[in-house]
C-alpha cells in the first residue's frame, strides 16, 4: 500500500525504497557507472588500433549505463513506469555482455576459458536481479 502525504495542490508519494530494492537502486546508480568509467578509461586509449567494433562496444556500454542510471533514478523517485525501464536495462546490459565476451572486439587479458565463466556470472547475475523484479512482492506494492 501506498503512503501519500498532501502538499500545497500536490499529492506526494512518502514511501521509501528500502532492502533489496535500495541495494539495486546503488548498484544502478554508483557500481555500474563507476564499473563503466574504469572499464572505459583503459580501453578509449585503443579505439584507434581496434576499430569501429570497439567503439561501438564502448558506445553500447555508454548508453546501458545510461539507461541504468535512468532507472535507478526512476526506482528511487517511485516513478510509475521506474520497473520496466530497470527489466529493460537489465536486458541491455545482458545484450552487451554477451557482445563483449563473446566477440574479440573489446581486448581483454583473460585467460583462455574464462571468458564463458566471466559471461555465465554476469547472466546470472542479470537473471536473478530480473527474476527479483518480476515475482518481489515489495517491488508489487511499490510500483502498482
């Protein structure tokens, strides 16, 4: 159920984001554009030897933090479409993941094998966070 509080003509919404979802919200908006920056910082200095392939990955990356930061934002500040942009950036970052691990356009110091391992966490760990979203019975009540 909603907590709402009246302000001077306006209806305001007082519920707090909390659990789960607050822990969401910090990785939306401080792990994933910080994890971006370091990833992004060592890479630019090699867009001119790796091609129009590495800068399309580092674009996508750019614009799945974005829209990270844009539904971390939304989840926050209880906006009402804030869960299907965050199932959307979820999708995205997955997409790009995959284009990163599975493609030799980003250059990587991994070891041979390690790739697919890296992949799997990462899908797993978009997984479990879209699986939250869908069935959490507070993310339900929040944003209904």
């Amino acid at each position: 159920m909603r907590d709402y509080e009246l302000h001077p003509g306006i209806l305001v919404n007082t519920m707090k984001v909390r659990g789960w979802l607050l822990l969401f919200c910090g990785l939306l908006l401080v792990w994933q554009p910080l994890s971006l920056a370091t990833t992004m910082s060592g890479l630019v200095g090699q867009l001119s030897a790796r091609g129009a392939g590495l800068g399309v990955i580092l674009l996508a990356r750019l614009l799945g933090a974005g829209l990270g930061i844009a539904a971390g934002l939304s989840l926050f500040q209880l906006r009402p479409g804030a869960v299907s942009i965050a199932k959307a950036s979820l999708v995205f970052s997955a997409v790009i993941d995959i284009a990163v691990y599975a493609t030799p356009y980003s250059p990587n110091n991994r070891p041979p094998g390690d790739a697919t391992i890296i992949l799997g966490a990462s899908l797993l760990y978009y997984g479990i966070w879209f699986a939250y979203l869908m069935r959490s019975k507070r993310v339900r009540a929040t944003y209904a």
